[in-house]
C-alpha cells in the first residue's frame, strides 16, 4: 500500500473501504493514515461521524455546501456529520483522518 508513513504506522490494520489506509482504533474514533492516488475522485457521500483531517503530502479538493475549496499540506478540513461532501485527489496525496463519533 502506498503512503510515506513509518514502519509502526504501516504495521496497523488496513481500513476497509474506498480508500487505501491504516486504521488506528481509539475509544468513540478511529484514525487513517490514508492514501489516495493522483486522480482519485470520492463522489458525494455522508457519514455518522464528525470527520477532521490534516493533509501531509499533496493536496485535497473537497466539495462541501455548494463551495469546493483545495486543502494543502499542513491544512486541516472538518466535515460534520451527516454532510454531503465530495472529494478529488488531483495529485498523489497523503492525510491523517479522525473520525469522531457524533457526542451523545
């Protein structure tokens, strides 16, 4: 799996899902060390957590609310629940996700 992440990292689970990454399980989150070739598109989609991100290497083109925005390396993104977002990886790119479970 691609990725310029350290050995430690690259020893977590893989994720199971449209992206290639590593998951890193913490008490009501989860945490990918994601990896998305250039050209990847993600279409509109929603999901049940609150999602934060940093990008480490390239770059994120994130449609969210009718506005696109491009997220660059040491940029941060939050995408709340339930949220319609789509995303681009026009570039070979590299983040670190945390995803939120809602609060109770």
């Amino acid at each position: 799996m691609p990725g310029n992440y350290p050995d430690r990292i690259k020893a977590l689970p893989v994720y199971d899902g449209r992206f290639d990454a590593y998951k890193l399980e913490a008490k009501e989150s989860d945490v990918l060390f994601a990896s998305y070739p250039a050209g990847t598109e993600i279409p509109s989609h929603t999901h049940e957590t609150d999602n934060y991100g940093v990008i480490t290497k390239g770059e994120l083109i994130l449609t969210m609310d009718g506005a696109t925005q491009k997220i660059t390396v040491g940029q941060w993104y939050y995408v709340p629940a339930n949220v319609p977002h789509s995303a681009r990886f026009d570039v070979e790119t590299d983040e670190i996700e945390f995803w939120f479970e809602k609060a109770k």
